[in-house]
C-alpha cells in the first residue's frame, strides 16, 4: 500500500522578509527604481495635491509611479489588481515599501495626471538621448488602435440615437399598455416585479439618451462629415481593426529606427490616420526644443504608410523641409519586387485582363452616360465619389440587364456575383496633377534609396506596438476621455523605453 508524508495545517512559521534585499540589482523592478528615484524630477505632480496646510499627507507619486509602471510591465492596467499585489506579491510589497494604496488612489493617480506623465515621458526620450539610444535617422510613425472604456452599442449619430430612443420609449408603451390590460388577470408577483423592474432600467436608458442628445452636439469627421458619437465616451471613435469594429482611440507613436525608442506618443479619437502627423511632427519638436539634438533633427528622415499619405499633408512636410516618404495606396502594385505576390488584389488584376475593360465601355463623360459592350445603358451611380485619393465618376448596370447577359462571363469579376458591372471613370488625374506633389512623392518613394529607407518602417514601429500588446499582453485602454487615455498610452510607451533603458541603456552610458 502506498505511504504519503504527513501534514499539519495546524502549525506557525515566521518567513521574514526584508523589503530592501528584494529589488534585486539588474533585475526591471531595480532600474525603474533607480531611474524614479535619481534621474527624474517628478515635481510636476506635485500642483495635482492641495494638503500644504492641511488634510492628509498624500502617498509619494514616486511610490505611485514605480508599482503602476511595474504592474504595466506585466500587462495589468487594472487598479484593483494592483492593489492586490501590494498585499499579496513580494516584489510589489517591496516597492510600495509595503503601504498598500487603496486602488482608487491609483486609479486618481493615473487619471488626475496625465499632463505630468507627458512630462515625465518627455524626460525619459531626453535620457533615452543622452545614453546614445537614439540615433536620429529615421523616425517611423503609425498607429495602433486599441479598444477603450466606452460600449460600441452606445454610439450613433444624433438621428441614429434619436431613433433608438423612440424605439425603447415604443417598448415601454407597449409594455404599460399590457400591464394596463393585465391588471385585473391577477399576473405572478415576481413575473410584475422584474417588468415593472425592465420598464424602469428602459425608462433610465430613454433618459440617458435624451440628456445626451440635449446637451452634446454632432461630432464632425476629419472631413466635416458627420461622424458617430458616443454616449459612453464621446471623443472616442468606432473603427474598424483586423480584429473586427471597435470603440476606442488610436495610439500613435514615431518611433526612431535604432533601438526602436519611441521619441513620440499621442492617443487620437478618431480612426483615420489623416492629419494625425503634423501633431507628432510638432510633438517630437517639442521634446527636442533646446537640446543639443534639434539642429540634427532636421536631417532625420520620416516614414509612414498610405494612411497618412494626403496632399495637404504632402505639402506641409514640403514646406517644413521634412524629408520624409510616405508611402500611397498604389506603392506596393509599382514595386516590383512584389510582382509575384499573390495578394488578392492582384489574383483580381489577372482576372480582369479576361475581362472587358473600360474602354470597351461607351463612355460620354459630358452627357454622363455609359453603354456596356452588351449594348445597355447604364445608370449613373455617383457624379463625384472619391476612392482613395481621387475622385470618380461611377456607372453601374442593370441588374435585370446583367442578370440575364449572356456576356457575364467576360464582364464580371465572379459570373456568380449578384451584384451588376461598375465602372469608375477617373476624374481628377490631370497631366498637370501627375507633375504635382503627389507625383515627386511617388518618384521619390520608388527611387532605390526611397525603397531602402521605407523597407526599414516595418520593422522599426511595428514591434514596439507587438512588444506592448502581445509581449506584454495590454490590449486595451482603461479609462474614458483622450486626455486620460492620452496620458494612459503615454505610460505605456514610457514603460517600453525604460525597458530599453534596462536593457541597452546602462552598458552604453
Ligand atoms: S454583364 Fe451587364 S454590364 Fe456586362 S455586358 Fe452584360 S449587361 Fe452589360
């Protein structure tokens, strides 16, 4: 028969624990808490406290500062969790000096500050720079889009939140006027309790609505388009991702192609990348202004994808003497180093040689109408739509026309599709346009030296977006309003560099 040890709950054992001897040298928890305690001013935090001469002393933002970052560092956001782990994690216990803040004074931490983590961050790509991390050549900019604090199933236009409050005012009518007729059929007590308890949640969220309608006005695009808002968080955006629609921001980061420092972090409400540049460009100004590098970033190149890519930013970067490259939407199409890449835009490419194509279309710009080879007219879609960067006339047919062509099989992409032939006629691409800023962007992208520098965008700006939500596993943002999820994207990026601190920094100082 087996035989096991003993045991005994029943017993005491004293384990101590000297808090100074766990933040072991070399180890993150050590640089952090030596980068907080001797190479930062942390004094912009202290204008958030009002107890000078009276109430009670506030929990030191270095204290603060060192558990949240650490905690960021494996990848928990959560305030509730990090106050569990001062109470029940050594390490963390160690470097609160075992205070255990409550989390909602690292919740109001975070959140109250995040003009002082601007600061702070500033600071930090200053250090980065004096230790030689950055090396000012070329700095990468894009975007990551992360889910935030706010419901996609609260946004809407004005009309769209409008209608669905008739809808839920609709849902309570109908539901008193049941109540109404039911009143005398004696109904369950609990089955009256929980709709009397639906009516009043529906009545709270009709309420919502209107007080939000009443009081917030439209949200306009980049463009001036009407955009949708948010009841929940109405300066963040629903985008869409590769992971499918989400409700949050866009965290943008420029980061400088030698050791993939990030010298600039912005969160955007919005999904578009337009424009978002110039903010970054400046930003990036801003941090140098006074150092002994300014002078040298005139000379840094910058890269970013189709995105940003728009005339008006084009001649911005042209005015300020930016030397930059920006890659548009046909880039990859004119490398031919990617002519054999099967992506499905170009299995498309060979379909439509088999195809009938445009000029085998009647086309009369003038009269604005359009014969397909079949001999039928075709209905005018758009006057003016705009694909990418420019703008088409567009004509599609029948679908009784088409439904019933012998002529499918050379006309459409897919003989199966349901949907009829379109034809985009261009409308805006001039000889005079082809010599413009688009074009000197074009030729200078697809020059050898272009295709070099922006082949090193890639790998320069997209691992530090990997390193933050897969390395480390934060996914998301935590709180609501740009301002705070700006000062939470801040922290994030801060953490990044003072893990390259960790890790290259102190052997090159
Ligand atoms: S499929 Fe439609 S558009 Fe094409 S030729 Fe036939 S009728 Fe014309």
């Amino acid at each position: 028969m087996a035989r096991y040890k003993e045991y005994n709950y029943d017993q005491m054992k004293m384990i101590p624990v000297a808090f100074d001897r766990q933040i072991l040298p070399g180890s993150f928890e050590y640089s952090l808490s030596y980068l907080i305690d001797h190479e930062l001013d942390l004094t912009s935090f202290d204008r958030h406290y009002r107890n000078d001469d009276n109430g009670r002393p506030a929990y030191d933002p270095r204290l603060l500062l060192k558990i949240i970052i650490l905690a960021y560092s494996k990848g928990i956001t959560s305030s509730r969790q990090i106050e569990r782990l001062c109470r029940e994690n050594i390490t963390f216990m160690a470097l609160s000096a075992d205070t255990q803040p409550h989390f909602s004074t690292l919740a109001d931490f975070i959140s109250r500050a995040p003009e002082a983590i601007t600061d702070l961050f500033s600071q930090i790509v200053l250090m980065c720079d004096q230790l030689g991390l950055i090396g000012k050549e070329m700095f990468a900019i894009d975007g990551c889009k992360l889910p935030s604090n706010a419901s996609k199933e609260w946004s809407g236009t004005h009309a769209e939140l409008k209608k669905k409050r008739q809808k839920i005012d609709r849902a309570v009518r109908r539901m008193l006027q049941r109540h109404q007729e039911q009143d005398n059929a004696e109904l369950a007590p609990d089955i009256q309790a929980r709709e009397k308890e639906q009516i009043k949640k529906l009545r709270a969220v009709s309420r919502k609505i209107k007080h939000f309608l009443d009081t917030e006005t439209e949200r306009k695009g980049i463009s001036g388009k009407t955009v949708k808002s948010n009841i929940t968080d109405n300066e963040s955006a629903k985008m869409k991702t590769s992971h499918g629609v989400i409700q949050g921001y866009t965290g943008v980061a420029a980061v400088d192609s030698q050791c993939q420092v990030v010298v600039h972090a912005e969160a955007f409400g919005q999904g578009q990348e337009h424009g978002l540049l110039k903010p970054v460009l400046e930003g990036i100004r801003e941090t140098f202004v006074d150092t002994a590098s300014e002078k040298q970033l005139k000379k840094t190149q910058i890269t970013a994808d189709s995105g940003y890519h728009n005339r008006g930013m084009l001649e911005y970067l042209e005015a300020e003497g930016i030397d930059a490259y920006l890659a548009d939407t046909g880039f990859r199409s004119r490398d031919p180093r990617f002519k054999d890449h099967k992506s499905a835009k170009e299995r498309n490419k060979r379909q439509d040689k088999e195809r009938f194509s445009q000029s085998e279309f009647a086309i009369d710009r003038k009269s604005e109408t359009c014969r397909c080879p079949a001999g039928k007219i075709m209905w005018l879609k758009a006057r003016r739509a705009r694909i990418g960067h420019h703008l088409f006339m567009q004509f599609q047919g029948y679908e009784h026309d088409c439904n019933d062509c012998g002529l499918r099989k050379r006309c459409l992409r897919n003989p199966n599709q349901p949907t009829p032939r379109q034809i985009n006629v261009a409308l805006d691409i001039t000889q005079e346009q082809k010599a413009g800023i688009i074009e000197r962007m074009k030729r200078k992208i697809d020059s050898p030296k272009g295709r070099h520098i922006y082949s090193q965008r890639l790998g320069t700006v997209e691992p530090v977006f990997g390193h933050i939500t897969d390395a480390i596993g934060i996914k998301r943002f935590s709180l609501r309003g740009k301002r705070k999820v700006d000062g939470q994207w801040k922290l994030m990026m801060l953490l990044h560099n003072i893990l390259k601190i960790h890790r290259y920094g102190w052997e090159w100082a």
